[in-house]
C-alpha cells in the first residue's frame, strides 16, 4: 500500500500533466484562431523548421513558439506562453529591446534573415550565446502578431572567427614579406597587394587595387605582357623563386628598374587568381656588375704587374748604359745630334720607367706605411698645387669641404695622386673653361669625396671602361690614370663611381671608411 508522500507525489505529477494538456490545447486554440483552416498543416511546418519561431501580441508577449524556439532556450514550451518577450533577453539588454520592440510594433515591416539583427539571447539557466532574429508580421482578429525567425549562430560565429584569425595571420605574413605580392584575377586587375609594394612602387595601394596590372609595366612592354599574361592563365603553373623572369618595372614616378618575378596561382570562389612575388634587384645588379669589373680589373692588375716586372729591368739597364754613354759623349765631344738622340732616348727610357712604376701601383705590389689622413687635407694640398694655374686657363675651382671631418687611415702622398689624377682629368675636359666643384661630406658614417666638372662628358660605352689600364679618350695620354686611382683606392678599402653623359660633365664620387679611433 502506498504511503501518503507517494500519493501526494502521484497526485502533484498529475497536475502538472494535466497543465501541460490544457497549456498545449489552449496553444493549439491560440494556433487554429490565428491560422485557421490552415492550422493542422502549418502547425506541422512550424514543428519542422529549422529555426526557432516565437509569436508575440502587440503588447509584446510571447503567444507561440515551436519545439525549436523552446529547446534553443531550455524552456518548457508552457513556460513561456504569456511571457513578455525580454524574457529571452540579457537583463541589460531588456529596457533597450522593449524601446525597439514598440518601434517596431508602430511600423511593421519584414526583415529578411541575413539582414536581420544580430542579438545576444539568455537561456533560462543564464547561459548566453549570439543569435540572429528576421522579423515578419501579420493582422489577424485577435490584432497584430509579430513573427521573430531566430536562428543560433554559437557555430557559424566561431568559425568566422577562426576564419578571421586565419585570414589575420595571413595577412600578417604577407604585410610582413619582403617582396612585393599582388593578386592578379583573369581579366589582368589587381585584386590585392601587400605594403612592400606601396614602397617598391610607390603607389598607395587604394590605387593599385582595382587597376590593370600593366600600369607598372613600362609601357612599351604592355602589349607583350598582355599576351604572356593571357597565356599563364590557359596553363598556371608555380614558377620558384630564383628562376621567374627578369623584367622591367615602372614606379608611380615613371622611373623604370630591374625586378625579378616569381609567379603561382590559386582557385578562389571568385576563380582563377594569379600570385606575383615580385623582388627589385637594383642593388643585386649593381653589385654583380661591381664584381665583374673588379674581377676584370684584378686581372688586368695581374696581368699588368707581370709585364710591368718583366720591363722594369731592362728598363733599369737600358737607363744606366744611357746615362753612362750621356757621360763618355760629353766627355769625348761627341757630335751635339749624337748627344741630342741620346737625351731623346734617355727621356723615353724614363717615361716607360714611370708606366711600369704606375702599372705596379695599380697592382699594389708596393705596401706603404698607413696613419691618420685628413681628406680636407689632401684636398687643399692638391688645389694649392692646381688651383692658380686652372684660374688661368678659365677653369673656376669651388672648395665645399665638411668641417671636423674624422680621418680615413690610409697614405697621405697615394691619396694626394688619387685626388691630383681626378682633378688633372676634369681640368683636361674643359679645355675652354668652366666650373670644378671639390666637396667633402660625412654621410651615413662613411666619408665622401666628389669631384666634379662641367665639361664635355664621357660617353656611355667608355663609362664602364674608364678605369682600364690603357684606356684613354686622350690622343696622348696613357690610360693609367683612373687605373692606378681605382687601385690605390680599392687598397684603402675605399670605392670609387662616376657618373657621366656627353655634354654634362662628370662627377667621382669617393667612398671611404672613417678610420677606427683605435688605430
């Protein structure tokens, strides 16, 4: 026999049970008053859906919901009939909605989902999570209901943002990249670029994005690229870094320069997208053609040192018996056309005597005691040389030197030569008068010396050759010069460049380190 809280319990279940049927038939009233014949079939569809459904009064209670809406919540679905709608809101939130809700209730409209509004729902034990709700409405005899179509978007939320870190850290790596990178689609419009390309090119990239990627191509190669793009795009294929295509590239300021590219694609949503990583090898080609030439010019040193050690002693002979046989003529009254071929002679031996001397130079065959030199120095124990014999001949001489200029450590008389080669050249190039301009800078710790003139110029096949043993423009000169300039400078660890064109002048610029306070 059962005891007395058994039967109390029974009877307490029964209860509820028989609340539950009559709160589920008085819905099923709410539901055939509002649907009306149609109630069977579109009950069956509200219990189907996907999403969660709420129906509220005007006075914003909650009238109906489905299974969905109910679970989503963690209520009983009787729990809720009858409840204002906030019930479903953080407690923060309810004054604000209530406000929305009305606005709402006074101009009805639809809102379809994905445009709707992004909320944050309360379940009943607390627990929040982020939802979408689409609005709808409809008059009915019993006045306006409100229909609020609410999906959970707890997963589609964290996926985007893990899509978003993703897309971040992707982004990251391509802001942090040191070559340029655009995203090129089939049509040829760049889609995207990183920021070493605003610095490589020097567009903002609001001006890149969107354009043709021909803009920064010269534009006498446009067409070509044009077909070579078309035919990538047939057949895509990734093309590793340190094998692209050497190609010419324009600046937003016109300026053209020399780029290596590495190209490879991805499939998109959109479609076809190309990837261009694209590096400026200025300075790489800069120092490759600085590596030639000092290959070059190594040899021709040692070429040079071998021919210069061969001559210099019978150089050395030939001067001595010279001199001697000057000795006997004058001594024997030789006829004076006898001496005279002698003295010829003798001056011939000893100009090959000061070419092999200088050809040794270039070839620093001849270490020399190193110190402190001031370039200022050198700079006006050259021009106190030169400086009164130019003025006459036209030549107008401006000193521009650094003051407190910190010392090079090198050989003062081998650094004089080097500055007296440069300024005996541009002197040599104005035969008819102009401007020579010496200056001196400290320049991102390393010293700088330019000597420039205004005279006729070098052309461009003799730039690169200048400093060639034997080389001269000259009907007389030797061509040894700038040779033994390069080489005296090279053995200071110092570097020499010039830029020249016909009709502009030249201008050496001299490169040194300043020397260790240690030494």
């Amino acid at each position: 026999m059962a005891s007395n809280d058994e039967l109390t319990a029974e009877i307490s279940a029964l209860r509820q049970r028989v609340a539950e049927l009559e709160a589920a038939a008085e819905q099923q009233r709410d539901l055939d008053g509002v649907l009306g014949d149609s109630a069977g079939t579109l009950h069956a569809l509200l219990e189907s859906a996907s999403q969660g459904i709420v129906v509220i009064d005007d006075a914003g209670r909650i009238v109906l919901v489905n299974a969905r809406l109910a679970a989503m919540f963690g209520y009983a679905r009787q729990e809720l009939i009858g409840q204002p709608l906030e019930v479903l809101v953080p407690a923060e939130l309810r004054g604000a909605h209530v406000a929305h809700r009305t606005r709402y209730t006074a101009d009805p409209h639809v809102r379809p989902m994905g445009v709707g509004l992004d909320l944050t729902g309360e379940r009943k034990d607390g627990r929040r999570f982020p939802l979408e709700i689409s609005l709808s409405y409809t008059h009915t005899a019993k006045g306006l209901l409100s229909v609020g179509f609410v999906s959970d978007v707890t997963e589609r939320r964290a996926a985007e943002e893990a899509l978003r870190r993703s897309e971040t850290q992707a982004r990251a790596v391509l802001e942090a990249a040191s070559q340029a990178i655009l995203i090129v689609d089939e049509r040829g419009t760049i889609v995207s670029v990183n920021r070493q390309t605003e610095v490589i090119f020097g567009y903002p990239r609001e001006r890149l994005v969107g354009v043709r990627i021909e803009t920064l191509i010269p534009e006498r190669l446009r067409e070509r690229h044009v077909g070579h793009r078309a035919t990538y795009f047939r057949d895509p294929h990734v093309r590793p870094m340190g094998r692209g295509l050497d190609l010419l590239a324009r600046r937003a300021d016109g300026t053209e320069f020399p780029v290596e590219i590495s190209l490879s694609y991805v499939e998109t949503d959109e479609g076809l997208r190309a990837l261009a990583f694209v590096t400026d090898i200025t300075q790489r080609q800069t120092l490759e053609r600085a590596t030639r030439q000092t290959e070059r010019l190594t040899a021709l040193g040692q070429l040079s040192a071998g021919v210069a050690h061969e001559i210099n002693n019978p150089i050395g002979v030939m001067t001595t018996r010279i001199e001697l046989m000057l000795m006997d003529a004058e001594a024997n009254r030789l006829p004076a056309e006898a001496v005279e071929d002698l003295k010829v002679l003798h001056r011939h031996a000893q100009r090959v005597a000061v070419i092999t001397e200088s050809l040794l130079s270039f070839a620093r065959q001849t270490p020399q005691e190193r110190g402190l030199v001031s370039l200022n120095d050198v700079v006006a124990a050259v021009l106190l040389l030169v400086e009164r014999q130019y003025e006459r001949q036209g030549v107008r001489v401006h000193r521009d030197v650094a003051p407190s200029l910190p010392p090079v450590l090198g050989q003062a008389n081998a650094l004089q030569q080097v500055i007296l080669n440069l300024v005996t050249n541009a002197a040599q190039a104005m035969p008819t008068g102009g401007d020579l301009t010496i200056s001196t800078r400290l320049d991102d710790g390393r010293i700088r010396v330019v000597v420039a003139d205004t005279g006729a110029g070098i052309a461009p096949e003799h730039v690169a050759r200048v400093f060639e043993p034997f080389f001269t423009t000259k009907p007389s000169g030797t061509g040894l010069g700038l040779s033994v300039t390069y080489g005296i400078l090279n053995d200071h660890n110092a570097t020499i460049d010039v830029d020249s064109a016909p009709g502009q002048g030249a201008r050496f610029v001299l490169t040194f380190p300043v020397a260790d306070p240690r030494s």
